[in-house]
C-alpha cells in the first residue's frame, strides 16, 4: 500500500546501449562519474534524494532567512527536542559536517574510536583527528543468508577487547550507527544499544548514536524486538537516544530532506565547544551552512519520519525489492536491510578475484544492462577492510514505483545470466586518500 500519490514528476530515460557502454567507460568504470541524465533509475544512494512531503514545500514558503536566531532554527530545535530528545542542537550542511564539529571537539590524537561499524565519512573525519576508528560489528553479520533479526549489532565482547588492548583512556567515544550502514542497513536491536550505552559508561567513554537512519531502525526493532509490538515508532525512536550523549545525524535520510544535517547533545560544555568549531566550518550556529528554509524542511520531515504510515511503507519498499531479486535467484544479503538491498557480488563474479573488485564489476554491469545506478561497498570502498563484496542498491524515499523495481529485478537478472563474460578491474588512478578513493578513482579492465 503506498499512502501518498505523485504531485510532480521528473522525467527520467534509459539511453541506448551503446550510450551506456560508451558513457561507462568515459567514466573510468566509476558510476560517481556518470552524467545522472545518462542513469535511468539512481540507486547510488538514498541520501538527498528523496521526495519531499507537500507539507514540507510550504514549509520552505515559510523557511526565515535571518543570519541569527531564526525562526526556522527553533522550529529544528523543538523538533529535535520532541522527535529525538535532545536539548541542544547545531544544524550543519549535512552529516559529515555533523561529524566534523562533533568529532573535533570530542576527539584527540592517538584515540581509538569504535563502532558498530564505520560509515566512510565518519571513518575519514576520526582518521582526520588523528585518531584511529575501529570497526566491531556482530559476528551473526559475517552471514549473508542467515535471517537473524539485528544483525547489525554492535559486538560488546569486540569493544571490551578493544579495551584490554588499548586501554579505557584511549577511547573517549564509543559510536553506534543505526542502521549500520555498513553492514547491508541491518538494524541495531534495543537491547544492543542499551548495552552499548553501558560498556561506554563502563569505560566512562561519551556514548554518541550516528542516527542518520533512526526512523528506520525504529521500524525495526517495533516489528522484530519482543516487547515493541504495541509500541509507536515515535516513542521507539526516542527511547532509542535515551542513553546517547550525543548524535550525529543526516538530514538527507531520515530528515526526508535534500540537504541539511546536525549535531545534537545534552552536555552544555560540548555545545558551546561545537558552536564555536560550526561557526569555522559550517556558519552562525543558528543556520549551520543552510538557507532558513531547507532548516524548515528538515524541522517538517523529522516529525513525518516517525509519523504512520511512512516508515512502515519506506522499508517494506525496500523489502519488494529484496524479494524481487530473491525470486530470480539473485544472491542478496538477508534479511534486507532498511534502505538498501546488497547483492554479493563475489557470489555472482566467483571467477573475479577480490583484488580486482567483483562488486565494482558488478555496479557496471547494472548499468551497462539496464542504466541502473548502484555502489561497491566491498574491497573497492573500504581497501583491505576482509569483507563480503557487495553492492548496495539504495531506494530514494517516496520516489520509484513497483515498475522501476521490477526494471531494476530484471536487469540483475540479465546480468547473472551472462556473469561469466565479465573481466575484473583495475585501479589506474586514485587520489591520495584511501578512504575516499570510491568516490573519484578510475578503473580499467584487466
Ligand atoms: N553516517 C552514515 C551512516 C551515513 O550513511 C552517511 C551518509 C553519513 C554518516 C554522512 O552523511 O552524506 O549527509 O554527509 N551516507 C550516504 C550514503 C552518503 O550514500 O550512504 P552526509
């Protein structure tokens, strides 16, 4: 059931195949470098690049543009304070600038920071401090076929041997991303983040939630998490953050917005600090490098994202997908995840050596077959990191139908079919930080 109809519409086309074929090559195999006239359907991401609410248009009407204080500020800050349950709030362009106030002000040299699992840009903004972040994610998601429930967990045994290794004083902070992106859009459970909130109070570290898809794990744990059932994805999405210092959060997911994004907390000490780091970087810490009615916009779309019947519609979407793909024997990575469905590529190109990224193959061949546009999430992004390479196809909110779905279904499809024609990559140029090498290198088949 879909509770919302189309107010306007983009037109989108699929270019020839030799257009395709032509345009990916112009791209050194890199889909960050393709024209998005030349993609007929955009997975890349689903951040930014949703479909905004009537509700939030005239939102923007109404955004105030003044340099300090204004109204659309407040109106953040109160949704912040209701949806979330955070008192102060420093609005930044989007999320990563979040992480950079945050993190400058928590973080020093020679830290160790870990995380359910790290999101690449807040990889490179901790890597930016000179500190070091850690990944300790459940065991239970090293299997992709398993169907077990919050596979995105944060694993406590791992942190507590961070611990013993490290030691407590070197972990000031000890993150948790829900839904950890990283690891397919799994969900984190409440228990799991109870007991995260505990080990860092244990190691008396600052507990801070990356919540940049908090609607969505809501929606989770009110569907699979015993003693939620009868409980609102509202009230579940604030007792989320009920033990968190500190957030970090995307305005362009669960913000439902196109841009925009802040850092969130409870201390008055880190705030006043974080002010003064965003007016460096982001602007007066009233409007964060955004214009008063994109604040607006997200001060709207925060409150929708918790709203029945949103989220519930949002993540079964992403559910069809993965059962689409599943039904034409398309290996995903289970149970899918809350934005995204991640096939394994290394199952599909099992001739491909990881060294010459059987996801990135995989991403061009979608679009070679059908100008569907998605991202390596394997060895190609994160370089030596022992993990599954997938690729994750993300489904912008409220924005393809059922069609665009069985398009996308039909072309992996095709792409299976002919899997064993496809050559692995090679790397032939990239820039000098490896974290970020997905997003501008350029390939060549081998
Ligand atoms: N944290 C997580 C878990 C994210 O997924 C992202 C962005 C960020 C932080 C940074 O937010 O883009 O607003 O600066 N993820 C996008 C993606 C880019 O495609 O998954 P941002």
């Amino acid at each position: 059931m879909r509770s919302y109809k189309a107010k306007m519409v983009e037109p989108i086309e699929l270019p020839s195949r030799e257009e395709r074929e032509a345009a990916i090559e112009e791209a050194g195999y890199n889909v960050f470098n393709l024209d998005a006239r030349d993609v007929y359907i955009d997975l890349l991401t689903d951040s930014g690049t949703g479909t905004m609410s009537a509700d939030q248009w005239a939102a923007m009407i109404r955004g105030d543009e003044a340099y300090a204080g204004s109204r659309s500020f407040n109106n953040l800050a109160d949704a912040v304070r209701d949806v979330m349950g955070f008192e102060y709030v420093v609005p930044t362009h989007q999320g990563r600038g979040a992480e950079n106030v945050l993190y400058g002000v928590l973080l020093e040299e020679g830290d160790v920071i870990p995380n359910n699992s790290h999101f690449d840009t807040t990889r490179a903004h901790i890597v930016n401090q000179g500190a070091e972040p850690v990944d300790c994610p459940s065991p239970a998601s090293r299997d992709p076929n398993s169907n077990e429930s919050f596979k995105g967990n944060f694993d406590i045994d791992a942190g507590y041997a961070l611990v013993e290794e490290v030691g407590a004083d070197s972990i000031p902070v000890v993150v948790l991303t829900i839904t950890n992106n990283s690891v397919a859009g799994q969900p984190v459970s409440m228990a799991n983040i109870r007991a995260t909130a505990e080990f860092a109070r244990d190691i008396d570290a600052m507990f801070v939630i990356d919540a940049c898809r908090f609607a969505e794990n809501a929606h989770f744990i009110k569907q699979h998490e015993a003693g939620y059932e009868d409980t609102s994805v509202a009230e579940i999405a604030r007792e989320q953050f009920e033990h968190a210092d500190a957030i970090t959060m995307s305005g362009k997911k669960d913000a439902l917005v196109n841009i925009g994004g802040f850092a969130a907390m409870r201390d008055e000490t880190v705030f006043e600090h974080a002010k003064q780091r965003a007016i460096l970087f982001e602007g007066f810490p009233t409007y964060g490098g955004l214009s008063g009615r994109d604040i607006e916009a997200m001060a709207v779309g925060l409150r929708e994202a918790v709203t029945p019947p949103y989220v519930h519609e949002r993540v079964e979407q992403v559910g069809e997908l993965g059962d689409m793909l599943s039904e034409r024997d398309v290996p995903v990575y289970l149970p899918t995840g809350g934005h995204a469905v991640y096939l394994d590529a290394g199952e599909i190109f099992s001739h491909i050596p990881k060294e010459h990224f059987p996801g990135q193959v995989l991403v061009c061949a979608l679009y070679r077959e059908g100008g569907v546009r998605g991202v390596e999430l394997g060895e190609f992004a994160f370089p030596g990191a022992d993990r599954p390479d997938l690729v994750r196809l993300a489904l912008p909110r409220r924005t393809y139908s059922r069609e665009h779905l069985e398009h996308i279904a039909e072309t992996a499809e095709a792409v299976m079919e002919s899997a064993h024609e496809y050559d692995g990559l090679e790397i032939v140029e990239e820039p000098p930080m490896k974290e970020l090498r997905h997003f501008s290198a350029k390939l060549e088949p081998v």
